[in-house]
C-alpha cells in the first residue's frame, strides 16, 4: 500500500514538474520595483507629514496629562481620599485616551499609506501584466513575501525562470 502511495506520489511530482517545464516562468522583485519609482518619496514624504502632525497632536495631549499627574502628585497629602480616587480616576482616563489614540493613529496610518499605495500598485501590476505578455510568459512570481503570502522558492539561476524587473522598472519610470 505505501509502494502505491509513494508511486502515485512520485508520478504526480513529476507530471507536475513536467508542466512547469513546459511554461516559461518569470519573476520579479517587488521591493525594488517600488524603490525605483519616484512617486515613492511623495508618499513617504505625505506619510512622514501625517504622522508628525499626529505626534504632535499625542505629544500636546501626553504633555497635559503628565502636567496634571505632577500637580496631583504635589498636592496628594492636601487632598481628601474622596479626591484623590477622583483624580485618579480623571487619570486613568487621560491614560485610556492616550492608548487609544496611539490605537487608533495605527489603524488611520495603515489606512493611509494603502490609499496612497493603492495606484503605485496597480501601475506596478499593469507593468508587469505588460512585460509578461511582451516576454511570452505564463507566471510571474514575486521573488519575495510577506507574511500573509505563498511562497514560491525562485531559482534565480535558473535558465527557464526570467528575472523581469529591470524591465518593469523601466516601463514604470517612462
């Protein structure tokens, strides 16, 4: 039964090699595609100015509070336990308001930068798209991945696999 399996097995490798062998393959380097494009700066520089207006916004904020925590803590032994719970109560809550607009400051970050990012990705797909068709090939693979994303292991070396960056880098800065 496993002599059955690992037949199967081996045919299906190499049915599946055989079809791989049969296509021509590309592949291309995202992060140095992006780096290539000029509108990358605009949308760092956009992003940088966004953030420095949120810091500052966070920093005014973090200011106060750490005014406020210094005044109570000056006039604690002045103030009955009744107010001293409420101020520490009023504390916390300046606390919480901190935490939360670092939370959500994160999630606007994110959101921008894919609003920005969005047409640079979908000029880098259809220069792709573009030199594929050009080249006569049936994948493109990206050389790198995140997290979220399959691997595919490119063989750089490989005689059958054509690295296309340059090329989309060239048809992105026309």
């Amino acid at each position: 039964m496993k002599r059955i399996i690992l037949v199967s097995v081996l045919m299906l490798v190499l049915g599946v090699s055989q079809l791989f062998a049969q296509q021509r393959i590309g592949y291309a380097e995202p992060q140095r595609i992006l780096d290539s494009i000029p509108e990358r700066e605009q949308v760092e520089t956009q992003l940088e100015a966004f953030y420095n207006e949120w810091e500052q916004d966070y920093n005014q904020m973090y200011e106060r509070y750490s005014e406020e925590l210094f005044l109570f803590e000056e006039s604690r032994n002045q103030l009955s336990s009744a107010q001293v719970r409420q101020e520490e109560a009023r504390l916390s809550q300046m606390v919480e308001e901190l935490t939360l607009m670092q939370q959500e400051f994160g999630v606007m970050f994110e959101e921008r930068r894919a609003e920005l990012l969005i047409p640079i990705v979908e000029r880098i797909n259809r220069a792709i798209e573009a030199v594929a068709e050009e080249r006569g090939l049936d994948y493109v693979f990206q050389s790198e991945t995140s997290n979220a994303e399959p691997i595919f292991f490119i063989i750089r070396d490989n005689p059958h696999s054509v690295n296309i960056t340059d090329e989309v880098i060239a048809r992105m800065n026309r």
